[in-house]
C-alpha cells in the first residue's frame, strides 16, 4: 500500500531505474492514486496543491550517460543535477545554456528545471529548456516508456512531444531523461551596469540595448528599495571593450554607470531575486514595452523586480510584510493582459488567489484534450496546472 | 468529382467565392504534388480562402462533410508534405498575404500565414531580421515555416523556427479556432505552439503566426575555403566549434555539387576541389574580426590549398549564391535526384561520408552532398537517370540505405525538411511502436477525425481510439481531499 489509513502519503518512492520509475506510475495509476514527480525538491510548492498525492522521485535516475563534446550534445537522466552536468560540461569548456537558480545546495535537477520550464539571465541569448532540449524520455501513467527527438541538435523527425512535457509540471507524465545541446562556455565575460531611480529611464535603456546591434549574453533589469538598474552582459574572446562602450552609451542617457568584468556576483544575485523565501514571487510574462509601468508598480507596492529586458519576463517579489494577495491583484492589473504567475508564496496567500493565469477557453479546452490522451486515468498531479489540469 | 465533393465544392463556393474554388482537372495539376515531384495525388477540390475568418469555415466545411484537407502555402516543400489526399480537398493559402502588425518595439511580428519568409526580414529590416533562411526564403511562405520547423543555413547559430514563433492562431480540424502563445513568453500552460510548429499540417491550419525577430549583426565576415576532400575540411569544422567559436554558417559541398554549382554560376570555385567550405561568422565588429582571422587560420592548418575571403557585399553574394545553387545545377550532373535530409552527429562526419561513397560505388550511381556541415545536416543527392530500367528503384534503395546510415550513426531521417510521405517508411528506424503511439496521442488530441493531412508523418495509419470521455473526478475529489479551480 502507497497510502497509510488517513490517505496521507507514506515515504516517497525513489525507483532506480527508467522502467522501475514508468512501473510504479503505473501502479499508482492502477490504485487511482495521485502523483508527484519530484527531483530536487526545490520548486514542489509552485503550481495548485495536489494534496495526498504520492511523491515519485527521479532522484534514483543520475547518470550523465553522454557527453558528446564534439558534437556539443549530452544525454542525462532526468535525475542529474545542473550543478553535475555543469562540472562535467566546463570540464570541456562547455555549459548547458540553462542558469535558473538551483535552491540552496544547488540540488534543482534538470528534471525539474525542465519540468517547471525554469530559466535564468542566459535566456536571452540562448533561449530557455524548450530551445536547449534536443530529445526527451517519458513515461505515462499507463506505464508507457518513450521516446522523443534524438540526440542531434537539428532534427524535425516526428511530434516535438518534448516541447509539451516542458513546462507542463509533470501534469502529462514523468520526465525521465533529456537530450541536451551545449554551448561552449565564453572565455571572458564583463558587464555594464547603469542604475537609475526612474523607471522611465531604466525603460529606455533597456529597449535601447536590447535593440542594439550587439551580441549580449544576458540583459537584465532590476528595481529594489526605489533604486533600479540595467545589467548588459557580453560574452567573448574581448568581452570588456564592449562592455566599456555599452556602459559609455549608458552614462550618455544619464545613469550612473560602472563596468564590472569579475561579474559572477552580479548575476547570481540577479538569479537570487528569482526565488524568495518569505515573500511573493509573482512571474509576468510581460513584453519589453511594459518595463517603466511594472516598475512604477513595483514602487507602489515596495517589490523588487528582477527580469529579462529584453524577453519581457519578470520576477517580482510582494514583500512578506505586505498584503501580497492584493500586491498580487493590483500586478495582474497594471500588467494585463500579461499572464502573471504565482511561484513562491506563503500557504495564506496561495490560498487567496489563483497562482495561475488561465487561458481562453477554447485553449483551455485543447490543453485539456492533450491530458486527457496523455494521461487518461487522471493521476498525474491533477488539479495542480493552469485551469486546474 | 464524387457527390461529396460536389456538395463540398458548392459549400466551398458560397464562402469563397466561384474563381476562388478550383475543380477542373486541369487547374487541379497545378496543386498536385509540392517541391517533391516525385509524389503526386489529384485532389477533388482546391480552396483559396481569402482570410482566416474564410480558412476556418473552409475547414468547417470539411469537417462536416468527412473530407480530408491539405493546407499549402508556396508548394516548396520537399517532403510530400503539402501533397493532397486524393479526391480531397486542397486549402492554399497563397491569399493570406498580410503582414497584420509590425511591433518592433518588442520585437515581433505577426503575418498571415501566405507571407513569404524574405517579407518577414524585409517587414523590420535592416536593423533587425527574421534568423530562420531556407534556401528557399524567397518564395517560401511562413505558414509552410511552421508546418515543417524549417532552418536554414544559419540556424547553427540561431536555431530554427520553432525558436522565432511566439504565437499562433489555429483552426482545429473541427474548425474551432483557437489561440496558441501570444507575443509574450512563457504564457500559462501547455507549448502547444512548441507542438503544433513542426506538426506538418497534421494539427490544424495557422491562420496567423506571430514571431520574434532580432537585431542584424553589427557585421558579418564570410570565406570560402578549397580542400582536396571532405575528410579534411569536416576536421577543420571540428577544430572550429573545439575553439569554441561559434559560426553563424558553416556549409560544405563536395567535389560533384562543386562542379555542378560551378557551372551554373561561374563564382571560379576550382573544379579540381575536393571539397568547398563556406565559413560565415556574424555579431559585433571586435569580436567578429578577433575570430574571422582564428577561423583562417585554422582552415590554412587544416589544409586548405585556397583561401577566399568575401571583400565586399556582392563577394559574399557570390559566395552563397553557388552554395544555394547547388541543388537546382544538379541537373548538370544527372537527369534527376533524390535530396536526402538526413543529420548525423557532427563527429561521425567522416565515417558515415565514407559509407556513403562506398554505397554510391556498389550501386554505381554518383552521390553528391550539400551539407550543413556546423550541424551535421546531410543533404546527399542521389543521381540518376529515370529514363533507365530500373535505376530510379535503385536510387531509391540507395537514399534508404544512407538514411539507415545516418540514424545507425546516432543521427536523424530529416533535419528539416519534413517527415511527410517520402520519409514515414523510415520513421520505425528511429521510434518504436510505443514512441509511435505516443505521437498518435498529440494528433489525435488536436484531430481524433484524422482529417488534417492524413497519411503524412506517421508509417501506418492510425485511428484514433474513443477519447477517454468527460475530465472524470479524480478518487481524490471524490474523497474530498482534492479540487480543481
């Protein structure tokens, strides 16, 4: 029995193998029990709760089975840390385009990260999990084990069933490895950093260096105690010339700039104010237009703001003093139509609002469609995603 | 025509309008094959809907009257994608030619889905661009983009459509209309337009297709370099990408695709050449020129006997123009071809070229290649003669066997010219009966009448089984223990 009497959830399992893994979803699909696919356990609270469920690990699943350095591809269990696969990868002079922020003891696996369809400032230049992920393994909850994609980077074979499996929180079935394509790691990195307390001003920026004829690696924004900033990162064999002229381009529109080229601080706290704690970390899928009002929001309501200037994704976090629930309504306002999404949060505020923003309904319908065939007995998280799938 | 198709014609007629709706026989060949000549069908009744609003009552009109439907835009395709079903209905989209919003300030586009692919780069240029180019991009339309996830010679670099498209409008197959993505990232739920992008006309029709574009490089160096074989110019796109540079082209043809692109168009590539590599490096000015003179380098330590660096604009035109005349100068070489797609990982370059030559010389047929060498996008053309007793049959053993080569080796059937019906046969080389099935799930998610493009794709037809019936309560709500918002 998975269930003690009270129907709570006895030890979660941890099979150690891809066909152990697809036989105990099945299992539970058999008892009509709910379940969750976890890893390293970093982002379990987001989405709905889906209480009772029994916890599945992918933690039995850790092996780096390729590394194709002259091909800049791998094939990893969905159990392999990013911390893991980014020491195997660097010991090539190659990464995994992927820097979400990994939890405190760097235990987020590529699993979840792809899963949760997490990214970090490299998006920018790279794109996200469903740019990087060349080929996915799966198994459903009527114990189907299959494969999708391959492991070259380019290859049209087939349903791109692996784009529907990231982001979609476990909901269709279990993510039990990935192919990956890698990117060769720059040998120097330098930033630009303009701060400004005007969110006008920040706005501008950004659009500028986001339009500009150069090759960033990531450009950020971010907005914290009243004070804002614009972060351009270049990446190359002379990374701080135009860093330097960036910074130059900055000063002229009236910030206070500085160049940066031992950098890693800069960005680890821009990932860092993904995540939070106590507070209320609310994901805007927002377009590069709208950075002035989100941070002009963002004063009103005391949050801090970090994001992808030039993607239009942002992370604001509604301080724990504050009533976030309402933070969360007033966002959603001023940003509308832009889907803001709930992350982090304490139980009283996820209970206040919904965490997710639904689609039209007729969308609603087809994703509905979609679980349905791929997880026709229901089990797989339900309740948990957008619109309650 | 049978009655069905009359009654659908007639359907057809009233939301089109009478010169919008094509029956004759003789106006039907025109739509009968795609770029594949080789796969012809005659359709019963080709439809030229005039907006979205036309293309959904159009697939409406099929959907009642049980009709398949092909969805075409330009007819370029070179799968047999675009090929119509038999007696059924042909939905082209060459009126849906409008650019519906250019929002340059966030960076995206929106266009129906008959806009040509050059229209989208010309729509923003020349600061910004549209990265995916098929060779094909001045005719090829964006909604034939999206079917197929087309790249094109830089998508080593910038990826491939799938990576551009943001947002889709899509008429299901039942004909309801649905939005997919938006201009923004990221939208709440499923990547359905991760799904449908690549679906080939299998999913629905996109009657509006959103994309991103992006800031034009500040500069771009490009070189031609001469080898006297594949081998050797394959070992210096190695060296390449272990530098860690990354090309936003690199492209080979091997001495036959040489000879042939030469005498097209007299660029003076040396016809003795064992192999030709365009090397094409873009970004900022500093970065550009530090790596352009690493990559010559590299080229004249790899073996290159010739050096040409494009000097100006109409130098590096030259220079893809016989790269991207390769395909049609065949001709020069052989009365017809077959054009393999298959990818294999870059490393085993040399190995599986060497197969292939060993092939070409147990069937006694010339095998040329064009390849997107930075991704290891094969495009070997098998030359033959179809006027000779059976040498068409044994070209088209040989292109199976370089397929089966290419996924023996680690790789793919297609990299992105499409599945369609010249490659299903192949598709058990890669995916077993379970990966297979899990496909049917998505397609009969979107389409469980099978109407959109039946017969592509997939190896077998495949129906789908009874959708499992309303959202049933999970045990647990029943229980109380769990509810959906």
């Amino acid at each position: 029995m998975m269930k003690d009497a009270r129907g709570s959830v006895l030890s979660p399992q941890e099979p150690a193998s891809p066909q152990a893994l697809a036989a105990a979803v099945s299992e539970a699909a058999s008892a009509g029990t709910a379940v969750r696919f976890a890893g390293g356990r970093t982002k379990l609270a987001w989405g709905s709760p889906v209480p009772g469920a029994l916890e599945i690990s992918t933690k039995g699943l850790t092996t780096i089975h390729e590394h194709n350095a002259g091909d800049l591809t791998a094939v990893v269990d969905a159990g392999v840390t990013l911390a893991e696969l980014r020491a195997e990868a660097g010991s090539a002079g190659q990464m995994l385009a992927l820097d979400p922020p990994l939890g405190e003891g760097d235990e987020a696996t590529l699993g979840g990260i792809v899963a949760t369809g997490d990214s970090g400032p490299l998006r920018h230049r790279y794109g996200s999990a469903r740019d990087l992920v060349v080929g996915m393994t799966v198994a459903l909850s009527d114990g189907t084990l299959a494969k999708t994609g391959g492991k070259v980077i380019k290859n049209v074979a087939g349903y791109d069933i692996s784009k529907l499996f990231t982001g979609a929180y476990g909901t269709l079935g279990a993510i039990l490895g990935v192919s990956v394509r890698l990117h060769p790691l720059s040998p120097t990195t330098a930033t630009a950093v303009g701060r400004s307390d005007d969110p006008g001003l920040i706005g501008s920026t950004a659009a500028g260096l986001s339009h500009a004829q150069v090759e960033l690696q990531s450009l950020d924004v971010r907005w914290e105690a009243n004070a804002g900033a614009v972060l351009a990162r270049f990446g190359g064999a002379s990374a701080a010339e135009p860093a330097r002229d960036a910074a130059g381009a900055m000063g002229e529109q009236g910030l206070e700039t500085e160049v940066s080229e031992d950098d890693g601080e800069l960005w680890d706290s821009q990932r860092a104010g993904q995540r939070s704690s106590a507070g209320t970390v609310v994901r805007v899928s927002g377009l590069q237009t709208q950075i002035p009002e989100l941070l002009r929001t963002a004063r009103t309501l005391g949050a801090r703001v970090v994001g992808r200037a030039g993607l239009g994704l942002f992370w604001v976090t509604l301080p724990s003093e504050s009533n976030a629930a309402e933070g969360v309504e007033s966002l959603r306002r001023a940003m509308a139509p832009s889907p803001c999404v709930v992350l982090d949060a304490p139980e009283e505020v996820r209970g206040a609002v919904d965490v997710w923003t639904a689609p039209d309904p007729a969308t609603l319908v087809l994703m509905r469609r979609v679980k349905e065939r791929f997880d026709p007995a229901g089990v797989c998280a339900p309740g948990l995603y957008v619109g309650g799938l | 025509m049978s009655s069905d198709i009359a009654g659908l014609a007639a359907d057809l007629r009233s939301i089109c309008g009478d010169e919008h709706v094509l029956t004759h026989r003789h106006q039907l060949r025109t739509y009968e094959s795609d770029g594949l000549l080789q796969y012809a069908a005659m359709p019963g009744v080709v439809a030229l809907p005039a907006d979205g609003a036309e293309v959904q009552r159009v697939v409406r009109a099929c959907h009642e009257a049980g009709v398949a439907f092909v969805a075409r835009g330009s007819g370029s395709g070179l799968s047999g994608g675009a090929m119509p079903v038999e007696g059924g209905c042909v939905i082209a989209l060459s009126r849906l030619r409008r650019i519906l919003e250019v929002d340059l300030d966030n960076q995206r586009v929106t266009v129906e889905p008959g806009v040509t692919n050059i229209a989208v780069s010309d729509a923003v240029g020349p600061g910004h661009f549209y990265p995916p180019d098929p060779s094909s991009q001045i005719v090829c339309s964006i909604g034939g983009n999206v079917a197929e996830n087309s790249g094109g010679a830089h998508c080593f670099k910038y990826g491939f459509t799938t990576n551009y498209v943001t947002g889709l409008e899509v008429v299901l197959p039942d004909g309801e209309l649905v939005r997919l993505g938006a201009k923004h990232l990221d939208t709440p739920g499923y990547d359905l337009v991760g799904a449908f992008v690549g679906s080939e006309g299998t999913l629905g029709v996109a009657t509006s297709i959103t994309v991103r574009v992006v800031p034009s490089p500040q500069a771009t160096r490009t070189l031609v370099a001469f080898f006297d074989s594949t081998s050797e110019a394959g070992s210096v796109v190695s060296a390449v990408v272990a530098e860690g540079i990354v090309a936003g082209a690199m492209e080979m043809m091997d001495n036959l695709s040489i000879r042939a692109a030469e005498g097209a168009t007299k660029a003076g590539y040396p016809q003795d050449a064992g192999a030709a590599l365009v090397i094409e490096l873009d970004g900022s000015e500093s970065e550009c020129a530090a790596r352009f003179d690493q990559v010559v380098a590299l080229c004249e330590e790899g073996g290159a006997w010739k050096v040409r660096v494009a000097s100006d604009e109409a130098e590096r035109a030259l220079i893809w123009k016989t790269r991207k005349a390769a395909f049609a100068a065949m001709g020069r070489i052989a009365p017809n071809y077959y054009v393999q797609d298959s990818v294999i990982p870059r490393t085993k370059m040399a190995a599986v070229l060497e197969q292939i030559e060993e092939l070409a010389l147990e069937y006694d047929l010339k095998v040329a290649n064009v390849f997107h060498a930075g991704d290891g996008n094969l495009h070997p053309l098998v030359c033959y003669d179809g006027s000779k007793e059976g040498e068409p049959e044994r070209a088209e053993e040989l292109a199976g066997l370089i397929v089966k080569a290419c996924v023996d080796a680690g790789g793919s059937i297609t990299g992105e010219h499409g599945v369609g019906v010249d490659k299903k046969r192949y598709m058990p080389q890669m995916f077993g009966d379970d990966d297979l099935a899990t496909f049917q799930r998505l397609r009969c998610a979107f389409d469980p009448a099978g109407l959109a493009n039946p017969g592509k794709v997939m190896p077998t037809p495949r129906l789908c089984g009874e959708v499992p019936g309303p959202y049933r309560e999970h045990p647990l709500e029943a229980a109380g223990l769990a509810e959906r918002m």
